[in-house]
C-alpha cells in the first residue's frame, strides 16, 4: 500500500501538468492566428485572382513644378517638321510650357524609357495612320525614342509619309498620310460649269475604298494608331470645293452633308480595319486633339496667345458644342467615333480631355518663316515640339508595353 500510494503520489503531479498545458497551448495558437490574420488583412492582395481596378491614364490634372526634367530632346533633332520646332523658332516661355506635367488621378505616369520601350518593341514596327496631328504625334515619338538609338535613319518605305528605323533595335516607326482615311480626288467642273454655280469642282470620296496610303500596309505594323476628324470641316471643303460621298462606284441619294459622310466612311474604314488588319495587331484610335482658337477661327485672326493652361470650369466655355464656340468639334465628332468603336476591339485613345486645358502650347506665331502668319493665320491647332505630344508619348508607350505584357 505505502509502495502503491507513493506512485499514486507521484503520478498526480504529471496529469494536473498536462491538463493544465493544453488550454494554454489552445489560447497561444488562438492569439498567434489572430495575429498573423491582422497582418495579412494590413498587406495588398497580390493574388492573380483579385486585379486592382485599371488604371485611367486620360483623366487627372496639370502639375506646374518647375523642377519638372528638361524635355528628352530639343531642337536638333532630325525629325523635327520646322513649323513645330519651337525650340529653333525661339517661341516665348518653352521653359514654361515644358514645366507642366500631367498627374492621373489615384495612379502615377512615368517618363517614357526609350531604351526600355524599344527593347521589348525589338522586331516591332509602329504605324501612325490619319491626318497631321497623328504626324505631329509621330515627330514627338521619333525624337524621344532616339535618344536610345542616336543611329536611327529617316525612313519611307512601304509608301509611308515620313518614319524612322531604329537600327539597334530593328524598330521602325512610321506615319501614312490619310486625312479622310478614305481614298478621295479633285473632280473639277469646266470653266463655264463653275461660272453658272460658284462651284469650282467636287472632291468625290469613296465611303467603302481605304486611301492608297495605307490600303496595303498594315500588316507590316504590329502597333497602329488610327486618326481622322481634323480634316471635316466646312473650312477644308467649303461650298465651293465641296464633298460628295460615293458607295460602290455611285453617288450616295439623299446627298450626306459632311457630319454624316464621316459617320458613314468610320462605319466603313473601322469595319475594314476589323475584318483585314491582322487580328495579332494593336489597334487604337486617337480622339481629337483640340484648337485653341481665341477671338476668331483660324481664318479670321483667331489666336491662341496664351501663357498658361486654361482651368477646368473653362473647359465647356471653349469646347462644349452647345456654346457653338470656334473649337467645339472636337468633342462632336470624339462622339461619333466612339459610339462606332463601342464593339470593337480598337482601343480608345483620348487624348482630348487632357490636351483641352493646354492652350498655351500651341506655335501660334512662331512658325519659323517670315510670312507663314500673314498667310496661314496663327497654328492654334498643332503642338510646340517639346511639349504636350511628349505626354501623349508617355501615355502611348504605357498602354503599348502594357498590352505586350497580358498578351
């Protein structure tokens, strides 16, 4: 009994232990599992199943910061077009112009890395396709990217307007002139025709024909940036030069006015692009880029001698289209082009929001020829190079590598 009671006596003291370890073992494994739980409640979700909401690189404001980075370019590089070159024409407050950056809003933009760009392009070609101001664009692209590849060599093959390759890297960049998109030509009217109506000729457009520009190149671009807008006007085609629309070889009945011949050759070209340009190619659209026409339109001494960005609450005096104000076609026609791409896989670029506040950088009467203002007016529809196209860059380059990447 003694021998029994004595292991009884020194059994107990074990039991009490373990019955005593294991709520606590319990309440440490609960705290630790809350703690861990807060920590990963407080770190970003990085799983691939939970994307963060993208990004709208077209909406934000101008950030004047004057310790803003000197432009990656200036006025000698080789593919500047000498209207542009405001730099060499030696146009007031380029500092100025070139200290504002455009901040989207909730995300950052990053200066375009030309080194970067071209080294995921490598193999890669760029296509421009529209009227001056994707040319405008493309001067802009050429000069920043060749910061990379100073070897790079004017390029015109394949019936392009003007381009470069960028032998480092085997890139070419290149812009085809195509102001309507589609194919158009002078009909002009005999001498005694146009004495009896005023009408000097018309300008027939095929509404279902792509212009000879670039009919036949696309397949060579594996990035094309599309335009047109700029060109439909009646200041372009007035009464007495007008447009007549044409659809399968015969004049279209009831005649379009020239609103209507653009909505009916987009419905054409972007059903063209959808059903013949390789399904692989990048394919964006750029809204317009807006005039800045102060006091006038272009032909009646309008001018654009501003010194700073226009504010927001400014912004529908000079473009909303119910104002009727000298610029507002660019958002008519930004709605009809996007009303028609809305089912396609074309990408909107708009450019037009941020570009509307930006009516200080404009070559206005810095044009580089002594008579080019007397002749032409002010240029209040074209950018100073550097200047805002460098932003559209940037923008451009961003959506580009960002597309190569979830391909």
């Amino acid at each position: 009994m003694e021998l029994g009671s004595r292991r009884i006596y020194t059994t107990m003291p074990s039991k009490l232990r373990s019955s005593s370890l294991l709520p606590r073992l319990l309440l440490l494994s609960l705290l630790l599992l809350l703690f861990y739980s807060l920590i990963l409640l407080r770190r970003p979700i990085t799983s691939n199943l939970v994307s963060p909401p993208p990004c709208d690189l077209f909406s934000g404001r101008w950030v004047f910061n004057p310790e803003t980075p000197k432009p990656l370019y200036d006025e000698t590089c080789p593919f500047h077009r000498n209207a542009w070159n405001c730099l060499r024409n030696k146009r007031d407050n380029m500092d100025v112009i070139n200290s504002w950056r455009w901040v989207p809003n909730g995300c950052g933009l990053s200066r375009i890395d030309p080194a970067r760009f071209l080294g995921m392009m490598r193999n890669k070609n760029v296509g421009f396709v529209g009227d001056s101001l994707n040319e405008n664009f493309l001067v802009s692209f050429l000069c920043m990217l060749r910061v990379a590849d100073p070897s790079a060599v004017k390029w015109k093959k394949k019936k392009a307007w003007r381009g470069a390759y960028f032998p480092k890297f085997n890139v070419t960049v290149a812009y085809h002139r195509a102001v309507l998109l589609a194919k158009y030509q002078w009909q002009p009217k005999s001498s005694a025709e146009a004495n009896q109506d005023g009408v000097k000729g018309t300008y027939r457009v095929d509404v279902d024909v792509p212009a000879n520009e670039w009919i036949n190149v696309t397949s060579f671009y594996d990035v094309l940036i599309f335009n047109s807008g700029h060109w439909w006007g009646y200041d372009k085609f007035p009464k007495e030069s007008p447009l007549v629309f044409y659809r399968k070889g015969k004049p279209i009945n009831p005649p379009l006015d020239i609103l209507q011949g653009f909505e009916v050759v987009l419905q054409h070209m972007v059903s063209y692009i959808q059903r013949e340009v390789p399904a692989k190619t990048l394919k964006f659209w750029r809204l317009q880029s807006p005039r800045h026409f102060y006091g006038g339109d272009w032909n009646q001494n309008g001018s654009c001698l501003l010194d700073k960005p226009l504010e927001e609450n400014q912004l529908d005096l000079w473009f909303d289209p119910r104002n009727n104000g000298v610029n507002k076609e660019a958002r008519k026609i930004n709605q009809i082009i996007k009303d028609e791409l809305k089912t396609t896989k074309i990408k909107l670029l708009d450019l037009t929001h941020l570009s509307e506040f930006r009516a200080d950088a404009h070559p206005a009467i810095w044009l580089g020829k002594q008579d080019a203002v007397a002749i032409w007016g002010q240029d209040c529809m074209h950018w100073c190079l550097p200047g805002v196209p460098d932003i559209w860059v940037d923008i451009l380059s961003e959506l580009i590598l960002t597309n190569l990447k979830t391909e």
